[in-house]
C-alpha cells in the first residue's frame, strides 16, 4: 500500500516537473525568443507592415486597402451610395464593406469573394456600372478614356476583397485625374507612379503592382509640399 502511494506521489511529482519545464521553455522562452528574433530581422513585417506618412503617424498596413472617398451626405442611412474622392487614386472595388470608428477609411466587416459565375445578371450588371463610373471619374478636358483601356482590376474585387494593390495600367488611367484633381503637373504623377510600382516577386511570380495606400500616402507628402 505504502509503495503504491509513494510511487503515485512519485509520478505526479514528475509530472508537475514537466508540466513547469514545458510551461517555461514553450510558453515563455520560445515566444520571447521567435518576438525577439522577429523583431530584429523583420521589424516591419512582424508589427503589421504598417505604413506610416510624413509625420510618423501610421495611416494603414500595406496587407490590407482602403478606401477613398467622399463622406456621406446622410451618414444614418446605409442605402445611400458611397462616392469615390477623385483627388486620391482609387483601390479596386469592395463589396461588403462597412464603417467602423478605429479607421473610417477601410471597414472589415466580411472577406470573401462574391462567388458568382461570370454570366450572373447580377455580377454583369455590377461590372458594368463600374467600368461606366470609371470611364466618367477618369475623362478630363485632356484625356479621354476608352472602354478598352479600363483593365479588369478596375472594375473587379479581389477573391479576399481586401486587395491593397492595383495594376499599373488602372495606376496610369487614373494619372491624369489625380493630376488635375489636386493641380499638379502630369509628369509628377506619372513619376510619382512608376516611383510605387513594384515588378514581380522575384523577377517571376505574381504580376507587376501598385500598392494604393503608398502610393495615396506620397501623394498626400506631395500635394503638402
């Protein structure tokens, strides 16, 4: 009797043993050491990949877009539809959106995709209007835009909806608008564009892109300068 509650105290003694051992190495040493490594060989990634505008304040992460437009006229009511702000470079479009009181500038309420075959009234109908909208947002007194040249981004949400990054062809077509919207010289823009267009992940995988809270976050620096 004596030994088999001695081998038991035994038992639960070693257990208590690994239960702190195992406690301290996976729930303290490991954690502070991959925060630690991360921290100092991927400052930026492990924190959000925030991105910050000239005076050091982070308007967004460079993972997730926003978007940019006008404020409501009757902020109360949900069926009135939102109006993109011309002077800024506009994202693709994001159904199922929402406002929130953190950033008033991009509401996650639902990822997703709108799982709609091509030929869907609906979705035909929505891709329409959108490239309609864009053809008029995007004609100025010197530069008209033609139904071809308005790429499918434009007009499209991302399988996430959440895409922070456009195609440089939507970038270029909007060029001339952002131009004239905040009384800039085309040639400015166009650099400011080429400056924020990055080319495929290592020369090969995905396609060449703009990301548009960067891109939106040096042309707010320009037009203050």
């Amino acid at each position: 009797m004596n030994n088999s509650v001695g081998n038991t105290a035994r038992l639960l003694w070693a257990g208590l043993r690994a239960l702190l051992v195992l406690t301290i190495v996976c729930g303290v040493l490991y954690p502070l050491a991959v925060t630690g490594i991360a921290q100092a060989l991927f400052n930026d990634k492990a924190n959000g990949s925030e991105i910050k505008d000239k005076s050091g304040q982070v308007v967004g992460s460079s993972l997730i877009g926003q978007t940019y437009n006008l404020p409501k006229q009757n902020p109360d009511d949900p069926e009135e539809a939102a109006k993109p702000d011309l002077k800024w470079f506009q994202p693709r479009p994001s159904n199922g959106l929402g406002s929130n009181s953190v950033n008033t500038q991009y509401a996650l309420i639902l990822s997703g995709a709108t799982n709609k075959a091509a030929d869907n009234p609906d979705l035909v109908k929505l891709v329409e209007d959108a490239k309609a909208a864009v053809i008029a947002d995007n004609t100025t007194a010197s530069y008209a835009v033609k139904p071809q040249d308005v790429p499918a981004d434009a007009v499209t949400s991302s399988g996430s909806g959440l895409d922070p990054n456009i195609s440089p062809a939507y970038a270029e077509l909007q060029i001339h608008r952002v131009a004239e919207q905040n009384k800039l010289d085309v040639k400015q823009v166009e650099k400011l564009v080429a400056d924020h267009t990055t080319g495929r992940t290592l020369g090969f995988m995905g396609e060449p892109r703009v990301n548009v809270l960067e891109l939106n976050t040096a042309l707010k620096a320009l037009t203050k300068s």
